[in-house]
C-alpha cells in the first residue's frame, strides 16, 4: 500500500485533533473499532473537516494521523477509505459539526438481521431522548440500514438521496458493516453514538429472549 | 434548551461532590450511564439534596455539575429532570442518604419483559443479602416496574403511593428507562445497586437458557 | 450490625495483606465481586490464614481489612461470614495456600442450572490444563455444586465431607451462591479461578447454542 | 515442574521483548489469556524467534519471560508447550513476523461447534477487509479448525500440510482452545486477531439469533 509519509497537517486545529484522539480512546476501550476499524472526523469550517487517517489504532490517535480534507474536490493521499460518507454529510448539513463511525457486535449483527426491511425499529425506549429533538420514551424510532458497497462516493450518494434533507435519526446503518452518527458538536455526536449503540444491544438482546 | 450557567454551588459540601464524581466514575466504567444519561445524588440535610446536573458525562462529574435541590418547594433551574422522583424519596424516608440511576441493558429489557405483572421476582440468590436487612438467600425479591412517564412530578407521586413507607426492596425499575436504587449512605446505595443490577443479569441469563 | 472497629492486625504478614489486595482489585475489575460480595484468604502459617474483612468493597482492600484467623477455636469478630468454609480447607489439605471466592454471573446461572445433577460437567476443553494435575484436554472434569446454606459452619462440614481428602478438581459451587477456588500459592488459586470461570463461561454459552 | 530459573535473554531484542509485553497487556485487558493462557512470538531474523515463557501472567510479561528460539533444531527449557506450532509457521512461511494465540470464549466454543465440518464460515462482513490482501465485503472467508493434540509437534505438522503454502487466511482455530493469528509485522498480527476475533463473535450472536 503506497502512501505518503504521515506529516502533521498543520491546516487541523490542535482542539481538533485532541477531539479525535479523546473519541478513539474512549471508542477503543469500549472495544467498538476492532482491528483499525471505524473512523472518525470534525468539521473545521464551511469548506473543510478533520478525517482519521486510514489503517490506524484509533486507540492512540496522534497529532499526524488526522488529516484536513475539503467538503468539496478531491481527497488527500492517506485518508480513511470511507472519508467520502463523512464528506457527504457534512456539504448536506451545515449544522454537523462530528461524525463517528464503529464496528460494534449488535450493530453489525442488526444490520445484517434487519437489512431487508430498511431499518432497525426502536420503540418505547427512554434513550430515545438522547437523540436530538426527542422528548419522550413514547413513539418509534427507525434508524435506516443501508447496504454495504465498496464503492465509498456511490454509496455516499445513495445514501444522501435516501435520507433527505432532514433526516429524522442522527445515524445509519451500513448492512455486515456499522454505526455511523453526528451532531452538531463533538459531545452530540458522541451521546447519539452512545445512545443508538445502547438501543441495538437492547433490541439484540429482546431478540433473543423473544425467539 | 436554556440554562443557567453552570456556577458552582456554594451550599453543596466538597464531600458530596466528591461522592458524587466517584459513584458517576464508576458507572461509567461500567457502561451503566451511556449518552449523559443516569442522575445521582446525596442527601445533604433535613432539607436539601444535592443532585447532578442535567445531561452531562457521569464519567466527569465537576463540582459545578452538582446543584443542591430543596426538598419542598421550586427546582432550580438545569437540574436533571428526574430530579422530582429523587426528592419525594428523600421527603418520604428520612433513612435516605443517597439515589442512584442508571440505564444498563438487563434492567432496561427486564423492566419492559416484565412489566405488566408489575414486578421482576428474584428467587434464592444469596446475593440477596446485598440487600438491607435481607439475612438469607431462602425467598423472593420482588423488584416493583413502574410505567415510564416524562411528567417526572406525577410519576414520583405514582411511585411514592405504590411503594408505601417501607419498600421491601431498596429500588425500583421505571420500564424501558433503568434502575434506580437508594441506601442510607453512599455505599448502602451502591451496595443495592451493584447488587440488584448482578440479580437482574442473572435472571436475564436464565431467561435466555429456558426459553 | 456490631463490629469492632476495623484495626491494622499486626500478626499479618505485610506481602500477604498485599497479595489479597491485589487479587481484590483484579476480581472487581472483571466485575466478579459486586455489592461487597466474595472473600479471599491465604494461609499464614500451619495454624493460621489471613481472611478479608466482612462487608467492604474488594477493589479496595486496606491493610486493616484483612484479619488473621486461626485454624481451630473460635473466629474473631469482623471477618467474612463465609471464613469457616475457608478455615475448612485449610484444616483438611496442608498444600493449600490461598482461597478465592467471587460472585460471576456464569457460576451463579449454571450452580442453580445443574444443581439437581450435583455438579457441572466440562467435557474436552484446553483449559482444564489450568487445572492442577490435568495434563490433557482429553477427559471429563466434573465441578461439584453444593447447596447453599446460611450456616457456614454446617455447610463446610458437609463440603469437606463430600470432597474428601484429594479432591479431583480445586474448587467448587454453591448454588445460587457462586465459585469457590484454591490452590498451593496465590497465582495457583488465581490460576484455577480463572481457569474454571472460564470453563463456565463456555459452557454457558453452548448451552444457549444448544437449547 | 523442573525450569531452569529465569535468565535476561541476551539475544533477544529489547524491541521485541517490548512489543511483546505490549500485545500481552492488550489480550489481558480484553480477557483473552485467562488462567496463564496463550502465547506470543515475534521473529527476530531468519533462524530465531522470540516466544514467551510457559506459565507465565500474560498481562505483565517481563523481559526474563521471553526466550529466543531457533526455527530449527531443539528447544530451549521453559518455553511454551505450543512453540512447535509458532515455530513450524516461521519456517513454512518467511514473510511471518509475529504470532499470536489467545484463548477467548467465541473462538473455544464455534472451534468446537463446527470443528466437524472443519471451519467456520464468514460471508459478508466489512471486517473481512481487516485479512491482508482482502479488498471486498463480498464473499466467504473459511477459517480452518483443527483437532487439539497434545503432542504439538505432531500437531504443527498437521496443520503445515493443511493449510499449504499459501494460506487464504493468516490464523486457525484449535478445537476446545483457541485461536491463532500471524502477520508480517506484529501490527498485523494484532489486525488479524482482532479481525477474527471480531467476525467470531458476530457468528456466535447470529447463531444465538437463528436457532
């Protein structure tokens, strides 16, 4: 794999970079970005984020493995392969300013479990509120599952279409493959995070009682 | 959602903050409070509680998240919004030293699996004994569920007429939401909340290994 | 409860007092001593063991919680309620050096599962070279489990008895009540409670495979 | 157990001797060495490995528990009974620089569920993509399960004739035992493990499901 030296950006905000390597210590503890998987990113203003470099121990993020990439044009050497998700949704939505990705058990065994359907169902959960604009336990949420596809800037693409402008949950699912979710800050994006995952190990584990 | 600015409290004693920021630590590393959720607090006298303050990381309690609370009379303002259904415990039982919330996936499954006889019922675990005043493992627990509510105020008076003077458990569930559990002191508190969470994750497995 | 007031016992070596603290502080972090539960003890002299002190948490076992006992005549006052299992043990078999007793979710479920049958059967595992003696994964190891009883005086009698003098395996269940292990030394006692938590752990899980 | 007492190792590298503390501290932490399992190696030219010592704490692996060994030849005393298997994959394979078996619950209990049909089967994860030369989600990966044998001799050449020269995947189950991994570098190895590891649990929760 060719790929230029790591040199420190100099273009990312060291609070940027500190942000990134917080969420990975904490995403790795939790054993949720197996292997040097998951990727995580910060918007730094309207043209440009902060994306994780590809292959890397999100466990021990360093200064010169996050990487300033531009919302609009091509993609700099050494980036995470799936930066055009990340790009995607911070041009469609001026008011996300995180977004984390993980490999976590039950949201890849939900994806996978639920993936004709569209969507995980949610119901009647209080964690419902942390998502944001939610007030109550009552009603239903669908976090949408999308399949999985190799192609990064496709599939970035059939997802903006599918989920519009406004889309009702702070995350999706990529089928065989994991938890995306955003906010407007870095602790948004990390309570929506907390929350789905949360909610997936509920439902999995429901599931197995109800078999 | 419009705040006070966190100030700190200069009638909550350092002690109770400090018990506090230890109670939330631990839950957080136990991955009891995921997404800002769960609420904690200490009696500080006759009169007044100090709870934690609404939507913050448990794992990183400060001194400005702790906010003393009447126990009749006006909330102040950015408290939890559970905080109604710990001061009709502190009103009602003066024993009271500490509550504790928290939302782990056993209680949070066994809350809406049971919830319509009313109760999850523990039977011959010596871990009972980790409850005040329980001597043997010989006989049942029964862990009263009540139907969650996002009005907190009539929800306590719903919970404080059910339970009476003398709950025979020191906790309760509110279902599809978590567990909360009380102690005449920190640890007391602690002491019946670890170990009601160890008896519903017990009762979870075995419900997994019958069905 | 009346306690004497916990007192630095002098006849307690200072490297034993930190072997039972350190064990105290693995076991809680692998969650296998909630609400206060478990006990750990390891022997003195030929007439005399050191044993925890009853009620306090495991992950932070202090010099003054941990008291000597001796062999024969009466207990003083403040030790684990459990210490004549322990002092049991020590009697019977002159080779052991440490006891460990923890509180798992998987000794817990499978002591009450397989109780009628009076013990669980671990059937071909690597892991039974943990165990002292055992050479092999080839071959049957049979954990006993006994019922529990609130006089551990009586319990211990009927435990040893049941044993004999060269048991096959060096621990045991209590039903509902969960794992006891031992051995020449602290890490041979460390050795098989984890060797054996983990046999348990397995077994559990082809259980919910099988069913 | 006659050992020659510990002795600094002067020919092996204090890097490797570091790297392999590191990736014990690691597995430990995650629980994947219980009871003094596993073991670890990293090459360190053409004609010798570094292995760690038998019986030994894998989460505090000091630089007198790790030995050089040659790839061909005997073995010195006091290395793990399983070296043969680290030793017999070395010398079939140049381009493996680090090896590493660990003993989890996912991987014990699916090496004996599938262990007749002689691997367990993954189709369709991302994860796959964590196997060096793997580029898609698409498609199966087979990851081969073999009978636990206590002569490991016998047993490295069964495997060596198994999975030929160029295996399409870097790791193997040992039925009732564990899992084993390599990689060109121990970075790899660790990616390896951690990737299989990962797509283990996810079938085992699938099962768990589909039953």
């Amino acid at each position: 794999m060719l790929e230029s030296w790591p040199m420190l950006d100099l273009t990312v905000p060291a609070a940027v970079a500190l942000d990134l390597a917080a969420i990975g210590r904490f995403a790795s503890a939790r054993g949720w970005v197996p292997a040097t998987s998951g990727n995580f990113s910060c918007r730094i203003d309207a043209a440009h984020a902060a994306v994780t470099r590809s292959g890397i121990d999100k466990g021990n993020i360093r200064p010169e493995d996050v990487i300033a990439v531009p919302l609009s044009g091509a993609l700099p050497p050494g980036v995470s392969a799936e930066t055009p998700l990340h790009v995607a949704r911070y041009r469609h939505d001026a008011g996300i300013g995180a977004i984390l990705h993980v490999h976590t058990v039950a949201a890849t065994v939900l994806s996978r479990c639920d993936s004709a359907g569209g969507y995980v169902e949610l119901e009647g959960f209080e964690m419902h509120k942390s998502l944001r604009g939610v007030t109550t336990h009552e009603g239903t949420v669908r976090l949408p599952i999308f399949a999985n596809d190799q192609d990064t800037g496709r599939l970035a693409e059939r997802i903006e279409e599918a989920i519009g402008a406004e889309p009702a949950v702070p995350g999706y699912l990529l089928a065989g493959h994991g938890l995306y979710a955003w906010g407007a800050s870095m602790a948004d994006a990390q309570r929506h995070l907390e929350g789905l995952e949360f909610l997936l190990q509920c439902s999995l584990e429901e599931r197995r009682l109800r078999r």
